[in-house]
C-alpha cells in the first residue's frame, strides 16, 4: 500500500433500550464490512458508496433518538493505515474459508444438492466482495474451492 487512503468513520451513540435500533445498525455495519476502532466509532475506506452508505446509517441513528457524526481523514501513518487494513483483511479471511470449507465438504454430495451449493456459495462470494477493500489470500482459495465444485457439477 504505497498512497495514503481517506477513510470515512462514524461516530455515533444509541440509547440502550430499545434494543433494536442498536442491533440493526451493528448489522448493517458488518454487512458493510466496517471495522470498529472504538465503542462507537466505526471506519471504512472512503468511496462514494461508503460515504452515502455510512450517511444514511447516521441518519437511521438520529431517526432512533441517538446522535450521529461523519467524519472523513486520513490516520496518522502508513503503519496505522497497514494495520488496520490488515485488521479488515483477517475479518474476511474467516467468511473465506468458510466457503472455501463448504465448496469442500459438498463435493460428495448429489448433483442436485452440488448445484445448489454451487449457486449459494457464488452468491456469498459476491456479498462478502462488497466488502472487502483488502483482499486476503483467502479470497483466491474460496474462489478456487467454488470452481473446482463447479466443475463437478458440469463435468460429473
């Protein structure tokens, strides 16, 4: 990583009860694939979609009576940068290998069922895609493992 990325973070803060609005702003950031930094403040690399993703997440934050703020910058170095993109990478590994251990484990089972798993897996490949801005090793191995099962399904 030789340039400097801007980020976008949010900060924000919900009341505790009712429980919902903080359980369904959790999920969106995860489904965004955002990193927290601290209780509270969130940050993804910044793009057009990250920005007006993390805007209306401020907005359903005050909408539920909590406070919200965007922030766009840039961190301090290039080793605070490397860090967290490598604490973004380590969070997909694991979704990953988890495809790559179904696409595995299904290779033994019916056409019908191979098929299906086939298409389930390319649809969760795509999903975790959307949000991984820095693709770990374990992205190839997935991709690779989903092929292969493929292939028996064309094939075999």
């Amino acid at each position: 990583m030789t340039d400097r990325i801007e980020w976008v973070l949010l900060a924000y803060r919900l009341p505790r009860e009712p429980s919902g609005p903080r359980v369904a702003v959790w999920r969106k950031l995860r489904r965004l694939g955002a990193i927290q930094l601290l209780d509270g403040l969130v940050a993804l690399p910044a793009d057009a979609r990250t920005r007006e993703q993390l805007e209306w997440l401020a907005d359903e934050v005050l909408e539920a009576g909590g406070e919200s703020t965007v922030w766009l910058g840039r961190l301090g170095s290039a080793p605070q940068e490397r860090a967290l993109a490598e604490r973004m990478s380590e969070a997909l590994a694991a979704d990953y290998g988890a495809v790559a251990t179904e696409a595995n484990a299904a290779a033994g089972e019916p056409d019908v069922s191979r098929r299906r798993t086939v298409a389930r897996l390319r649809r969760e490949l795509q999903r975790i895609a959307r949000r991984d801005f820095f693709p770990p090793p374990d992205r190839e191995h997935a991709r690779r493992a989903v092929d292969r099962l493929a292939q028996t399904v064309v094939t075999g």
